[in-house]
C-alpha cells in the first residue's frame, strides 16, 4: 500500500550498569552488604568447594593443628620444670599463664598469616581453588554517598565525622589488610631479594592483625580463666596444657579463615581468575561447534523499503 512506513526492528536495551543489585549478587562497584547472613561482608556468589575449602581446613583443620601444636609446646614447657617452679595466673617472675597466652597470639598470628596467606595463593596458582569473584575486604566500607554538606552549617566534629566518612571510611585500614601477590611467599620461582620483601609484608600484616585479635581474645581468656585460677599454682597440673590447646584452638579457628579469605580476595587473585575466566570462555567459543538456528530462532527482519514491490505501488 502506498505510504505505508517500514516496520522499525525492536531494540533491546541494555541493562543498567547502575542497577541496585539484589540480595544474593554483587556487582562491579558495589559491595554486598553486610547482614546476619553474611556479617563479613563476603563477595557472591561463592562456589561450594570455595565455602568447603574456608570451612574445612582452613578454619577446622588449621584449629585442630594448632591445638594440638600449643599443647605438645605446653607439655615441653609446663612438664618439664622443677618441683619448686610455679606457674600462676600474673606473677612474671616465673610461669604465667597471661603472659604466655599474649605472647601465643603474636607468634601463632604472624606464622598463620605467612602459612595460611602462602599456601593458598600456592593452590590458587595450581588451580585446586578460584579466587573470589570480587575483592575482599571491601575497602568502600563505611562510605557515605553523596555531596559535601555546607560547612557553615556543621561543626568542626560534624565536618571532621563527614571528612572520614566521605572520602574513605574505613577503607584505609582495610586496604592495608587487602592481599596480593605480595603475600605469596612459597613461589619457587622468586629470588631471595623478592622473598625476603615479600615475607617481611607477610610478617608486618600478620603482626597487625595480631594485635586485633588480641585486643579481643585476650580480654576474654583472661576473664574466663581468672576467676577460677586467679591466684592459684597450677605446677604439676594438666590445667596449663589444656588452657593452651584451647586457646590455640580457639585463635586458629577465628583467624585461620579470614587470613585465607583475604588471600582468596586480594586483587591480583581476583585480576588474574577473571583474567583466566574471560580466556576460557573465549577458548570454548572458538572450539564449539556452530549453533543451528531452528525456523522460530530465526529473527524476522523487515525487508528494506527499496526492496519492497508495495513501495512502488
């Protein structure tokens, strides 16, 4: 029919890259928040061998080594002392069950950041385990949105508050916690220049997270285990042992983990599994086979105006 307009193709538009992501997904640039759920904050999805590797031996397995590590230390130090030698819960003079639990927190925290940070940059780097799909920590922790407010309007802690939160929240702190290949201390292929830099960063992190988890744990062993042998010898007793193996215990359980979570989202890890993921995916086009387009498939394409018979009708 004369003046009759060609049909315009459908365009489909393309999904917002600013979309609020849903509460089971994290996209580029925006963090997954923190819930009851997930109170780490952890990026998803995450595969069940990567919950089963965080789960298994680095937080059981690692607890149980190290339990057992601080008893047989525990026996070799509390077993072996003399008749006379006590071993009470403050006095510094001799055995003290304070200060051998504050100096197990620093010696066990620093070998279990190097060890726990190495070994599984080793099994990321063999491919038994793939880095998180995101970094982790997230350094946009505590970030508040938004424009600067009027600072006639404000007070000095006011702006001060704003200043902090603005800009970069919490995510000084946590990027210092952030790993990467700097963390990687058991490549074979590094040289004892590269090594000894490597593992003075590994040592250096470990020490702060260290003092963290003494700040926490510490207190708390201490509140439990005074009121019961405050004041007390408890030389030629298992009582020393076992507040060591449970301590140890305790320690690897809760930092064993986030040492190995952190490696999993450092974010030469995270570069390098996307990295692999994109050359994979784009390997396994090149390789299949090309796709047959049944008749209902097939898109209907309107026919261009110069080509139509109508047109000059």
């Amino acid at each position: 029919m004369p003046g009759r307009r060609p049909r315009r193709p459908t365009v489909v538009r393309e999904p917002s890259a600013l979309r609020r992501p849903v509460e089971h997904e994290c996209i580029e640039g925006v963090s997954r928040p923190i819930s009851f759920r997930n109170p780490l904050g952890l990026p998803a999805p995450l595969t069940w061998k990567q919950k089963l590797y965080v789960m298994g031996p680095q937080m059981i397995g690692a607890a149980c080594i190290d339990g057992a590590a601080n008893f047989g230390v525990a026996c070799a130090m509390y077993r072996t002392i003399k008749p006379t030698d006590t071993i009470t819960m403050w006095d510094i003079r001799h055995n003290t069950i304070a200060g051998d639990c504050a100096v197990t927190v620093f010696i066990q925290g620093i070998l279990t950041f190097v060890i726990s940070s190495g070994m599984v940059h080793v099994d990321m780097r063999t491919g038994k385990i793939a880095a998180f799909p995101y970094p982790w920590p997230d350094t946009q922790f505590a970030v508040v949105a938004g424009p600067d407010p009027d600072p006639s309007t404000q007070s000095w802690r006011q702006r001060l508050w704003w200043t902090f939160h603005q800009r970069h929240g919490l995510g000084r702190g946590l990027h210092f916690f952030s790993g990467s290949h700097v963390n990687d201390v058991f490549d074979l292929r590094l040289g004892w220049k590269e090594r000894a830099v490597r593992l003075f960063w590994s040592v250096w992190k470990g020490s702060v997270l260290s003092a963290l988890y003494f700040l926490v744990l510490w207190p708390i062993t201490i509140a439990i285990i005074a009121p019961i042998w405050g004041g007390k010898n408890m030389a030629h007793t298992w009582v020393p042992e076992a507040i060591k193996l449970v301590f140890g215990f305790v320690l690897g359980f809760l930092q064993t983990p986030v040492c190995a979570m952190i490696a999993l989202g450092s974010e030469d890890s995270v570069r390098d599994h996307r990295r692999e993921v994109h050359d994979r995916n784009v390997r396994e086009m090149e390789e299949a086979p090309p796709a047959m387009n049944t008749e209902m498939e097939r898109v209907a394409r309107p026919k261009s105006v110069h080509l139509r018979h109508d047109a000059y009708y």
